[in-house]
C-alpha cells in the first residue's frame, strides 16, 4: 500500500514539473513575440511604433537570463532605428 502512495506522489511530482516546465517556456516566448510584432511594424513603415516595441521588447528580455541573443539583436535594431529616425527628422528640418 505505501508502494502505491510513493508511486502516486512521483508521478503528481513529475506531472508538476512538466507544468512548470511549460509555463516557463511560455514566459521566454514573449521577448521573441514582441521582436516579431515590432519587425513587422517595421517592414511596414511604422518606425515609431516599431521603436516602442523594440523597447518593451529588451525590457522583457533584460528579465529573462537566456535571451542573450534576441538582447543583443534588439540592441542592434533600436541603433539602427534611431539613426534612420534622426536621420528623417534631419531631413525634414532641412527642407
């Protein structure tokens, strides 16, 4: 009878550690979701919202200990974007 309880606990243990399992993959994905909405709204031409995006998106990430990678692209698109935001901005002064 005590077999069948020890039993019965690891499989509620493993079943509790493949739900928290998900639910942490779950939490990583949303940098990655993010980053894809902020690419589209940039291939669109909404660069100031793309901006913002790109923002929350590297808040989210700067959470999460394994997004290295997704961090260091955000970085990368917020550079670039700034520039061609100055840079529109420069050229609409001048005009």
């Amino acid at each position: 009878m005590t077999l069948f309880f020890y039993i019965f606990g690891l499989i509620g243990l493993f079943i509790l550690i493949i739900v928290i399992r998900a639910l942490s993959l779950l939490r990583k994905d949303v940098p990655a979701n993010l980053f894809a909405e902020a690419l589209k709204d940039e291939n669109s031409g909404n660069l100031e919202s793309a901006l913002t995006i790109y923002k929350a998106a590297l808040q989210e990430a700067d959470k999460s200990r394994f997004q290295h990678d997704l961090r260091e692209k955000i970085v990368e698109k917020l550079k670039v974007l700034n520039t061609v935001l100055a840079y529109n901005r420069n050229f609409q002064a001048g005009r």
